[in-house]
C-alpha cells in the first residue's frame, strides 16, 4: 500500500522551500514599494520645478503687454488745417503736403502717426472758426495751422484775421492739441504797410499763445516757376516735398519727440525703475 504522509525529512525539505519562497517574495515585494516611492517623490519634484519656472517667466508676458500698451498709447493724430495751399488743390492726392508729411513721417519710423488733410479751397480765417466744431472732432494731438492767404487776397482788415487765428488757435489749445502756426505772406500789391502788418502777424501770435512758428510756410518754394502751378500761387508736388522737408519737418520733429517722452514718463510709475517691475524667482507677480 502507497504511504499518503510524507516522511520527516520530505516535510523538512518542503518547509525549507516554503521558507525560502516567503523570503524572496518579502524582497521582491519591499523592492517594488521602494521603487514606487522613488517615482512618486520624482514626479513631485518635477511638477515642483515645472510650478517654479512658470512663475519666473511669467514677468516676460507681462512686460511684453506692457510692451504693446506702450506702443499703442503712442499712436499720433496730426491735423492739417487751412486752405487751398492744405488741400493741395491742382497737384496728385499722394502729393499735397499733408500725404507727403505721413509718407516722409512712416519712413522716419513714426509709424502710429496719422495725418488728416483738412484743408478746404477758398477758406478764410472766418470760414474755419464756423467749421471748428467739425473739425475737432478728429481730436488731435498736433495740428498744423496755416490759414490766412485768402484773407490776404482779398484785403480783409489784418486785426480781423488776427482775430479769427486766435480764436482758431485757443479752441484747439482747449480741445488738448498742440498748435504749429504757419506763417504766411502776401505779394506786394496791397500796399506795404498792409503786407507788413500782415506777416508781422503770426509771430506775434505764436509768441503771446505760446505756439510753435514755421515763419513761413511757403519758405524757397513761392515765387519759383518751376516748383509752381501755372496760377503761381499753389505749388506742384516737388515744390510740396521741400516744405515738407525744409519748412515743416524741422518744427515738426522736435515736437513729436517732446510728446514721446512725455509719454514714456507716463508710462513708468514714479521711483519705480524697470528692474523692480520683473519679478525674481523668489517673488509672485501680480
């Protein structure tokens, strides 16, 4: 008959083995939690670091929205406003004076300025008091201001044109622009004493408003046939390109750097310089 209990030394054999096994099943189970403890302490400190450099790059986009900002408040709006000579009557409309002002001011690098041709053919000094209302509208920061060549023409007294200026001027020094006056003159036809008291006008004005003068507008261009239409009054497009560039620019240039500073020290708070704005590592911008 089969004996069905094994011997002593079979059960011995058996429990050793059974010993054995616990054994390599305790360290394979202790080398597995170990290892899930390192990757879990791994991923910690990487979703660590990860938090940390978001925090430290975060001053980059803020200053790059500042950045933008900054530009956008330094967008310009300069108005052209007078007559004819504004207009650019009998010449392209890319070359009339306040066209060639924007295309001249784009390639100087002023590229958020736009310039608005508000000139109107036949006008008076009378005629643009009566359509200030309108004109303002467009809210300028600068206008160019030349007006009085038809009153001239005509004759009109100069205490009267002296006046509308004046008028014109103030109006827009409340409406938040700053004026550039024009400076005209007249043929001599009308009398000497007429086209003194006439030219004699616009510094006067410029000095007690405290506006900036082109003393003449029309300064190595009037009086030229080659740089004049055939009623040698208006100029042609080349004569528009040297008051651009010889009579306006110059005025003109000093004063929008004026403005773009100002702007910039708007832009920074006080006592508070551009490496205090960037948040450090150790810091969490607001």
């Amino acid at each position: 008959m089969m004996n069905l209990f094994p011997s002593s030394a079979k059960r011995s054999a058996i429990q050793r083995s059974y010993h054995y096994a616990a054994v390599a099943f305790l360290m394979i189970t202790m080398t597995l939690s170990g290892c899930q403890k390192q990757s879990e302490s791994t991923n910690a400190t990487d979703n660590q670091t990860t938090n940390t450099q978001v925090t430290v790059n975060q001053p980059t986009t803020e200053t790059s929205t500042q950045t933008g900002q900054q530009e956008s408040s330094e967008s310009l709006t300069i108005l052209a406003l007078g007559d004819s000579l504004t207009e650019g009557l009998g010449v392209a409309k890319e070359g009339n004076y306040p066209a060639q002002l924007q295309a001249r001011l784009q390639e100087l690098g002023y590229k958020n300025i736009e310039v608005i041709n508000s000139g109107l053919s036949g006008e008076t000094s009378t005629g643009l008091v009566n359509r200030l209302d309108w004109v303002l509208q467009t809210k300028p920061d600068i206008t160019i201001l030349t007006i009085g060549a038809n009153d001239g023409i005509r004759g009109i007294d100069v205490a009267t044109v002296e006046a509308n200026i004046r008028t014109a001027v103030k109006r827009l020094q409340n409406n938040g622009s700053q004026v550039i006056l024009g400076g005209m003159q007249i043929y001599d036809n009308l009398g000497n004493d007429y086209v003194k008291s006439f030219a004699a006008m616009y510094p006067r004005i410029a000095e007690d408003m405290n506006v900036t003068l082109i003393p003449f507008v029309l300064e190595g261009v009037a009086a030229d046939p080659n740089l004049n239409q055939a009623d040698a009054i208006h100029p042609t497009a080349e004569g528009y390109t040297i008051i651009v560039n010889d009579n306006i620019l110059p005025i003109l240039k000093p004063e929008l750097e004026k403005i773009k500073a100002n702007q910039q020290d708007l832009s920074v708070p006080e006592n508070t310089s551009a490496n205090t704005r960037t948040a450090t590592p150790t810091e969490t911008p607001q």
